[in-house]
C-alpha cells in the first residue's frame, strides 16, 4: 500500500486554512493535510515528520514568507513548495522562483480558479523529485537563477557549493558586479560558476560595500556563457536540462541584437497572431507579443486621425524597464531596456537597434 502524500498549509488567517483544507482534501490522491499559522511553527512541523509538499502564503507577520521559503529550501530540499498569495508583483514572484519554488498561484476566487489549483498540486504531487538541477530548483539551471535576480532588479549575493567547490556571484540593482570561486575572480569565475550543472544554492544579503569588477551587462555575460558552452560542447549528456527552457540559451539572430548596453530583452513579433513571436531574454514572450501587437495598432489608428505620417518607432518610459517599438514591413520589433536610460539615451539606442535589425 502506497504512502499518502502529506501537505502542509501556512497562512495567518485561520478562515482560509479551513478552506483551503477542504479543497485539498478532495484530490484525487487523498493526501493528508496539516495547517500551520505561523512561519515558526510551520518549520516545527516540517522538521517532525516528512511532508510531500508546503503550501505557503508569502506576507505574514513575524516570520514572513520569503523567510520560511529561504529556511525550507536549504533544510528540505526535496519538498514541493507552492506559494499562493494575494499579492501580484513581478518582483515577489522572481524572488520565490530564485528561492526554489514549483509553482506561484494567486488565490483563487472562483470554483474554476480552485479547479485549476486542485489540478495544478495533484499533478505536482505526482511528479517525482529530479535529480539534475540546483537543489530546491531541479528543473533550472544556475543560468535561470542568474537571470531571476537581474530581471527583479535584485541586490543580493548568490552562494553556489558543489562538492568542496563553492563560489559566490555578486548581484546589484539587477547588474552581476562580480563572482569568485576559490581559485578565481571577475568575469572567468563567473563562467566557472554557471558551468557547474548541480550542487545548491543560498541567497545572502546584498554587501553594499562590494566593489563592482564586472562591467559588462548579465545579458552579455549570459550570451558568452552560451556561446562558449556551444563551441566547447560542455556535458552533452544533460544539455537539454541545462537548456531549461530559457530563451537565452536558443540560438537566435537576436542575440547580437542584445549585446547593446542597457538592453534587457529583444523580440520580433509578426503581425501574423498565427506566426509565433522569436525573442531573447524573455520567458514567456506570448503577452508582451499581444500587448506590441496591440499598442501598434492604436498608435497606427490614431497617426492617421492626426494624419501625422508613418509610424517608425515608438519610446515608453516604464518604472522598472523602459520599452520601444520599431517597425519594418508587416513585423514589430519590441526591445527592454534598463530603466537607467534617459530619454534620449534610449532614443538614439533604439534608433541603433532598429538600424542593424534592418539590415
């Protein structure tokens, strides 16, 4: 007879423990569901007796979620964790998935959104752990984590062991600054670090104090990382976990297009909604395609109300990324950029980028 799975609820408000009991005691696994309201005596209980899985909302007082999250991850490494949280922000959801999660769900409201989630953790429940990968993160490389901490414009130090190797790769304000292993500094032991294909990670506090060795972007670091990866064919036997599913890692023409200081992400969108958009540096490129396709099309209809000629190039001035938009043909070029860009600056950038794009 197998085990049933055990799961665990964190959440301070004791209503919705309740119902979140009664959803997940209806799955098909019929798993055995422990509560807990506080980040403590959660831990209390991981430590006593082995669970399948935590479930954890993220603000909580005292001891809040992105704490308990930290402290599971290093001390459970094997255990399924979902975060499900009423708060929607891009940067939580980066700093969770860099800590290890499996799966970041808003709280449902509606019987198809609780439906969805039922569904989401049965399936979770029945995959076993892998064994490549970060421990915490098997299914990501090292290249994902790196890149999590720089698209939530993060200031952190990254602690990477593998065996008696351990490394640490400097993050400021979402730009690596420096890396160093035991044996070297800079730029080549950034490269040694993401070589390592397994091993565990920690997220330490920033040092404000650190000095910035590494002057060229993440993306371009990244960029490297790929190529050289490619040309030296670096364990073959597990490149397709390595890969991750990252756009970076894909060989693309865009490529060049991103190593342009300040750039963050490139894509091309087909006017086509039938033909798939091709970028670099994005995860999932479907809804910023959607939102390219439809912010052209508006700013098309009102040039022709104004009759103020053909549309070329667009800037958007954002609070975490700057965005702009070139066109050429029945295709949109959609490019991020870093938010430290002045105006002009990304004036004269895009303007640059749009030029080899066309050519």
């Amino acid at each position: 007879m197998s085990t049933r799975h055990k799961i665990l609820l964190l959440d301070d408000e004791q209503d919705l423990l309740d119902l979140y009991k009664d959803v997940l005691i209806q799955l098909p696994s019929q798993p055995e569901v422990h509560t807990s309201n506080s980040g403590a005596r959660a831990i209390a209980l991981l430590e006593s007796e082995p669970f399948t899985m935590l479930i954890s909302d993220l603000r909580m007082p005292k001891m809040d979620g992105l704490q308990v999250l930290s402290i599971v991850r290093r001390k459970f490494p094997q255990i399924r964790i979902v975060v499900m949280t009423g708060v929607v922000d891009e940067q939580y959801r980066s700093r969770a998935y860099a800590m290890g999660i499996d799966l970041f769900w808003e709280k449902p409201r509606t019987a198809e959104e609780i439906k969805l989630f039922r569904e989401c953790v049965e399936s979770l429940l029945g995959q076993p752990p892998d064994e490549g990968g970060f421990r915490g993160v098997q299914s990501k490389s090292l290249v994902d984590l790196v890149q999590l901490e720089c698209l939530s414009h993060s200031s952190s130090v990254l602690k990477i062991t593998k065996g008696n190797k351990q490394g640490n790769i400097w993050v400021s304000s979402g730009e690596v600054i420096d890396a160093a292993t035991l044996t070297t500094n800079g730029e080549a032991a950034f490269k040694e670090i993401l070589s390592w294909k397994n091993g565990s990670f920690e997220i330490l506090p920033a040092e404000a104090e650190h000095p910035r060795i590494i002057t060229t972007s993440y993306q371009a670091l990244l960029l490297d990382f790929a190529q050289s990866y490619d040309e030296n064919k670096v364990a073959e036997s597990s490149a397709q976990t390595a890969a991750c599913d990252t756009t970076f890692l894909t060989r693309s023409p865009l490529a060049a297009l991103s190593r342009v200081d300040g750039v963050e992400f490139v894509m091309t969108v087909p006017a086509d909604e039938k033909n798939a958009p091709d970028s670099w540096g994005l995860e999932n490129a479907s809804p910023v395609a959607a939102w390219t396709r439809q912010t052209q099309k508006r700013l098309r209809e009102l040039g022709e109300k104004l009759q103020a000629g053909e549309l070329k190039q667009v800037e958007g001035l954002g609070l975490q990324r700057h965005v702009g938009i070139a066109s050429r043909g029945d295709t949109e070029l959609c490019v991020g950029f870093r938010r430290t860009l002045t105006a002009e600056q990304l004036y004269e950038t895009l303007k640059n980028i749009a030029i080899k794009w066309a050519s």
